[in-house]
C-alpha cells in the first residue's frame, strides 16, 4: 500500500512544483534570464511579505512555538556536528570538511521547501514551514558564514540582521501580541504578494540550476547528497519525536528537513572560495533525486 502511493504523490504534490522549477531553468538555458532581480525580488518584497501573512494569520503559540523552533535549531546544528565527526574520520580537508558541513546544515527550505510543503499538507503546515525557513536561513547566515569566513564572526551576525524576513516576523509577532491589524487593503496589498513569492522561488531555484554544473569530485559530491537526503532527514526524526512536534508541525518539519541542499551555499562558497563547483554539484544533485526521496518521506508522513 505504502509503495502504491509513491507515484500518486509524484503526480499529484510533485509535478506542480517540478513545472514551475522547469519554467526557471528553459528561461536561464533558452535566453540566459540572470537570477539576481528576480531573487531580490523575493527576499526582499515577497518572501517578507510571506512570512508576514503566515505568521500573522497562524494560530501558532506557547509551548507548541518553542518546541518547534527548538526543533528547526538543532536539526542543522546536529547535522553540522555529525558531519564535523564524519569528515575527521575520513580525514578530509578543511575544505572538504566545510563544504560537506554547509551542504548537510542547510536545506532549501524556501523556495523548494514552502512549495513542496503547502502542496502537499496544505495550509495547516505552511507557518510551521515558515518558521523553519526562517530559522535555517538565520543559522545559514549566522552559522555558515562562521564556517567560510575564517577572519572573524561580526559579518554573520550583520547579515543575519539585515535579513527582511525577520522584521516581517517581528511584525506579524507585534500583530499576534498586541490584536491590531493594519488596514484591509494595506493588509490585501500585502496577502496579495505572497501569493507570488513560492512560483517566483521555484523560477529562481530553476535559473539557478541552470547554471550548475557537476564536476570531479564524484565522491565527495555523492556522500553529501546521500547525507543531505538520507541520513539527515531520518536524524530529523529523532530529533522531531524527542521535541515532542506533531501534527502539521510534525509534517513540516520532517519534511523541510528532508529537502535538497541549499542555494544559498552557493553564494558564500563563491564568496570565501570553499568549492563552489562542488558545493553546486550537490544542489544539482541532491534536488534532482529529491523528488524520488521526497515522495517517500509525504507517503510516510500521511501514513
């Protein structure tokens, strides 16, 4: 029964996102679209406006908001340890060892992650994935900037706080203390663009790969996409059983755990030189394979 679901949630959860995905990479291979506006477009209008709508309208609160957080902290954290422990047994470089720390740590759990998501569990889990956005892009730019920038850590943590998304938060948490909502069409406005920010993520996430490209470290690039989407996600559900997560938050948090590495990486391994063709080699293949792996992981959840 359980095998018998794998090619319905293909099709059914799979498929729309995949399209989208494809309509970013033919406009990067067809007429070289560059990814930069359209990122800066959601990271700085859409994806705020986002996680604003979702935080602020969510019934999230209490106990249940700090297990989760607690949650979407120590899955990259744990990840980050056991390939630190990994990569000295095996006895890789500096480098290897950062490039498979930043690849294991980090997901796309933004624009692949919250599509994936909402199609799959609804609305019910998309603040939840929210929330593990945004706390995986913190830790990316906090953390994993510590790990490539070996001259000092104040960088991480002034890119941390220039993040929008974390004032949207802050915003749509000042709304959920305090009961006052912005006006209705303000408020419209607003519902109206994040309605655009997960198609548009999915199109940058498909320029993006476009331009990725394999190359000769076979190996190295192999066991961080066996670790990315394997060993990490099923680490997630200890680490989920043990925070005592369930229902939606459960669903997406798994889930988010399990998806491909993230982009982002790409940009600091350019930035501080630690194998940014590797680095992208694991994007690439680790979101190709993801939607075989990502299939398993919905028919579980839903089972």
């Amino acid at each position: 029964m359980f095998l018998r679901l794998i090619p319905q949630i293909f099709f059914h959860d799979l498929t729309p996102i995949l399209i989208a995905i494809a309509a970013g990479w033919f406009l990067g291979k067809r007429w070289n679209v560059p990814p930069q506006p359209l990122a800066r477009a959601s990271f700085y209008v859409l994806n705020p406006s986002l996680v604003y709508i979702s935080l602020s309208r969510s019934d999230i609160g209490g106990a249940e908001l700090v297990r989760f957080l607690g949650f979407a902290a120590t899955v990259p954290l744990t990840a980050g340890m056991l390939t630190f422990l990994l990569s000295r047994a095996l006895r890789l470089s500096t480098l290897e060892r950062t490039a498979l720390m930043l690849t294991a740590m980090f997901v796309n759990a933004g624009s692949y992650g919250l599509g994936v998501v909402q199609r799959a569990f609804g609305e019910a889990a998309m603040a939840w994935a929210v929330l593990f956005f945004m706390t995986n892009n913190l830790l990316l730019n906090t953390v994993g900037l510590l790990l490539t920038f070996h001259g000092g850590g104040r960088v991480g943590w002034r890119q941390a706080l220039s993040l929008p998304a974390l004032y949207a938060a802050l915003a749509a948490a000042l709304v959920r203390l305090t009961r006052w909502h912005p006006p209705e069409p303000l408020e419209a406005g607003v519902a109206l663009l994040s309605r655009g920010a997960i198609p548009l993520l999915l199109m940058v996430l498909g320029l993006e790969l476009s331009r990725a490209r394999l190359e000769n470290r076979r190996a190295l690039i192999g066991l961080a996409t066996a670790l990315r989407l394997a060993v990490m996600p099923a680490t997630a559900v200890l680490l989920a059983r043990a925070w005592g997560l369930e229902g939606p938050a459960w669903q997406a948090g798994i889930l988010e755990s399990a998806m491909p590495a993230a982009i982002s990486g790409v940009v600091m391994a350019v930035e501080f030189g630690v194998y940014p063709h590797t680095i992208a080699g694991v994007i690439l293949l680790s979101t190709l394979l993801s939607p075989l792996t990502l299939s398993l992981w919905i028919a579980w959840l839903r089972g």
